[in-house]
C-alpha cells in the first residue's frame, strides 16, 4: 500500500480543479492585458477570481495580488512594506519568531542590507508567541510584526488576534504567513486585525506555483516585480491565468467543504496519535500541542531510546510506501535537525530523530491502520537494542 501523508508539502490538483483551468491553456488563452475580445474575456475570469479570493477573507478585491506561491508573497509582503516604513516612519525594526518558514526568515535576511532590522522571538515550548511574551519586545523603532498563522512542521496556531490588538495600540503593521492555514481555518483578514497575507494554492489541492498577497488598502508598499503594470503597478508580469483560475477553484471548494475536512483530518489525526501512543509511550514526544492543526502531527523519538538517523528513517518508511517528511519540505535534501524542532527547546540529538506526517482530504482510516502496522515495524527497527 501506498499512503501520502506528506500534505503539508503539497497536495495533489483536484479533478475540478483541474477541470476549471483547462480551458485557460486552450481555447481561453488571450493575455488578460490586451483590449481585443480575447483577452477581455480573459480579464473577466481573472477578475472573477480576485473577488472570490477576496470574499473568503473579507478583503476588497483591490487588496488582492496574485504572486506564484506563498514565498513569493512572502517576499512581496515583507519588501514592500519593509522598505516604505523606512522611508515613511524611520521605524527599522521587523518583530517575528524563530520558527517561521524560511521564505520569512531568509526574506528577513535580505533585508539586512537596506538597513531594516529584524528580531527572531523564541516561541514558548509549544511554539507559540503569546502577546505577553511580545510586549517585552515591543519599542518605538518597530514598524511591522510577521508571524505565521500555523505553523508548517508542528502546526501549533499562534494567537494573531491577540497580537494585533496589540500591534495595533502602538500603530504597528501586522503580516501573518497563511500558507497552512488558508482553506483550512476560516481567515477574516478584518477580524484578525492583519494588514497583510500570504497563501498558496497547492497547499489545498491547487496547482504549484500560485498564491496570493493580501495587503491592506493603504498601506505603504513599494512595487515588487518592475516591467507590466499588472497587479497594480505593484508585480509585473503576464499573469498566470489558468493557476490562479485554479487557485480560485481551490479555494471554493476549500471552503465549502472546510468544517467536513477539519472533522476528517482530526479524526485521522486521533485515531494515529493513539495508536502511536500504545506502541510506545515514553520514547515519543509530541511537538506542540492539543490546540495544534488537526492537518499536521510533528514527533520525535527520545534519543536514549531509540537509533536516531532521519534519512534511514524516512527511507525506511519511504521503502514501505509511507510518504511524510522529516521537517519542512521545502529543506529536503539536506538532512539537519529543523530550526522549529530546536525552537520549541528540543535538543540536537531529539530534534533530528522527528518526523512529521501531515494528514489530507483524501487519506482514509484503512491507510492509517496500514501506516500504524508499518511504525510497529518502525519501532523495532529503530529502537536501541541493549
Ligand atoms: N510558508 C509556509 C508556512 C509554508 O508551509 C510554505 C511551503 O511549505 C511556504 C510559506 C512557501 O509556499 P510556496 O511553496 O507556495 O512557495
């Protein structure tokens, strides 16, 4: 048997999807920008979408820019707000945690150069950044706070509304990465008080390579890709019409279907802990908490315990048809032990011993039981033998 349970990485398009695009890669394949029928047909699908974006957040459609992925809106976001407030206010300091994706934490890097400072909070021991926590860090030089919703390797939810309250006392800009919890969790951008977002399309069985940025009307925000005046001025750039007909596709079904595919995944989710639980209690730990993402389960197992090597393990279950992952998809190939696994205050040798099986729409109770049959084998195989 075959399982993917690696959904936090990407999912696989869904058939209406799919079927939505197509007719943007054949006969509707004029460029939104150009004023004959062709393309003002076109036009009116793309636009079509942007409004139904926009309704699934309670956003305008102005407030929509579609980019190719969550980095890219990410880089977007972060950019063009970053380098505005240091021209607008002077405020040079970004506020953001240790744990977030590395599209926010290198962006971050970047933007070093043009003199904008950046400070990584440490997340409590279930990976949240309580608004306790970040008063402490709160100063006049502080222009924007970037903090993910759920987090992608152990799907702990942090408390944006709290946070923006917060921000929001001392006029401060809040950007909250949504790539993994978009479609999943009902996002009101108005509600959750944030000035600006990112998601991407196959997180939620959409095609790769699209996204959106939400940004608030009237924030300060530079261009970000120079050349057309696509996406108002602001990215350049034909636009990629069937994706983001995709992505829109996505996101209705999503939607509909959101409450049923939180009880599926949830009860999948349940239904492996305890069983990973009877194999064995006191060699696995669980990274974050009860309040987590039903969508993501992060352990690792205790180093005393157990032969931790996380390439033979993924390969070993990889070999028995069981697809999850070590940490962020998007770091695999080099094997070390996540940044978010260290930051939840795991050590070295636990944190490299993690894995990370991430639950979708389409996995069943059967194929649970089979990957739970397979770590009964797994924790044989791994187990220290004195
Ligand atoms: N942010 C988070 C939390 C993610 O999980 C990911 C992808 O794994 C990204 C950003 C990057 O998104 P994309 O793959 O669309 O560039």
């Amino acid at each position: 048997m075959n399982v993917y349970l690696d959904n936090a990485a990407t999912t696989q398009v869904h058939p209406k999807v799919l079927e939505a695009m197509l007719p943007f890669l054949k006969e509707n394949f004029g460029n939104p920008s150009s004023i004959h029928q062709f393309g003002r047909n076109v036009k009116v699908e793309l636009e079509n979408a942007r409004e139904i974006i926009a309704g699934f957040i309670n956003a305008d459609p102005g407030e929509i820019y579609f980019t190719s992925g969550g980095t890219e809106a990410i880089n977007f976001i972060l950019h063009g707000i970053a380098k505005t407030e240091i021209s607008e206010s002077g405020r040079k300091i970004i506020l953001s945690s240790q744990i977030e994706h590395h599209a926010v934490l290198e962006t971050l890097e970047s933007l070093d150069t043009f003199g904008i400072k950046h400070i990584l909070l440490p997340p409590d021991s279930k990976g949240k950044i309580t608004p306790e926590k970040l008063k402490n860090y709160l100063s006049a030089d502080t222009s924007l706070i970037s903090l993910m919703h759920v987090n992608n390797e152990i799907g702990c939810v942090n408390p944006i509304p709290e946070i923006t309250s917060l921000a929001g006392l001392k006029n401060i800009l809040v950007f909250s990465d949504c790539v993994q919890s978009f479609g999943k969790y009902p996002i009101d951008v108005k509600k959750m008080g944030i000035d600006a977002m990112s998601a991407s399309a196959h997180k939620i069985y959409g095609p790769k390579g699209v996204g959106f940025a939400y940004v608030k009307s009237g924030t300060p925000m530079n261009s970000f890709l120079h050349g057309g005046s696509q996406e108002r001025n602001r990215r350049g750039g034909t636009e990629n019409v069937a994706g983001i007909i995709g992505l829109a596709e996505a996101a209705k079904i999503a939607h509909k279907d959101m409450e049923s595919n939180f009880q599926h995944v949830k009860a999948l989710k349940e239904f492996f802990l305890h069983g990973m639980m009877e194999l064995d209690k006191s060699g696995i730990f669980i990274n974050g908490d009860e309040s987590g993402s039903p969508y993501i389960l992060s352990i690792s197992f205790n180093s005393d315990m157990y032969n931790i090597d996380s390439e033979a393990m993924l390969i070993y279950l990889d070999i028995n048809g069981v697809a999850v992952s070590n940490g962020s998809a998007c770091n695999s190939g080099t094997v070390k032990a996540s940044h978010v696994i260290k930051g939840i205050g795991r050590e070295e040798k636990d944190a490299q011993g993690t894995l990370r099986f991430s639950f979708g729409i389409y996995n069943t109770e059967k194929e649970i039981e089979y990957v739970l049959e397979t770590m009964r084998k797994f924790v044989k195989q791994f187990i220290k033998k004195n």
